[in-house]
C-alpha cells in the first residue's frame, strides 16, 4: 500500500511539474494579444489558461493531500517499529577475549 501511494505521489509531482512549465508567465499574453499567439495554442486564445489552471490547482491539491497520507502512514510504520526494539545481546560465538601480559 505504502509502495503504491508513493509511486501516484511521484506521478502527481512530475505531472505538475510538467504543467507548470507548460504554462506562459505573465508577459506572454503582451504578443498574443496581437495576434501572433493565438494561432499556435491548441486550446484557443483564451482556453488554455482555464484548463491549465484548473489542472494545476487539482495536482497541487492531490499533492498535498499525498504528502499528508504519506506522512502519516510513516511516521505509523516508525511508532511500530519502536515497539518491537530488542535490547538482548547478539547469540553470535565470541571468541574469549585473553587479557595481554606486560612484561
């Protein structure tokens, strides 16, 4: 379970990522207002920001989301490893430690 959620959070983290840079800054819109953008969006003139933004409010949602489960189901797994800590010595044979002789 552990191993799956981390896999969708890698996921959600690289495909945010991607939509981020797939997005235009601000001064972007300065040219397509001309004209000259508008023609090269696969949305339209107007769409794509909608769509990108919704998207990308929905994975960073998901994403902190993950990053709370993921952090909860650690922080389980270390409380239950914290229980079952053995303090007994190691049943390994040790060869008898022999004391030096000064001379």
């Amino acid at each position: 379970m552990y191993e799956t959620s981390l896999v969708i959070y890698l996921v959600v983290a690289i495909a945010l990522i991607a939509l981020i840079l797939l997005q235009k800054g601000k001064g972007a819109e300065m040219g397509a207002s001309f004209g000259s953008g508008a023609s090269n969006t696969v949305f339209g003139a107007t769409g794509s920001g909608n769509f990108l933004t919704r998207l990308t409010a929905i994975l960073a949602v998901s994403f902190f989301l993950m990053s709370l489960i993921l952090g909860n189901m650690a922080a389980n797994q270390a409380g239950n490893a914290k229980g079952e800590l053995n303090f007994e010595l190691p049943t390994t044979e040790q060869t008898p430690v022999v004391p030096l002789e000064s001379n």
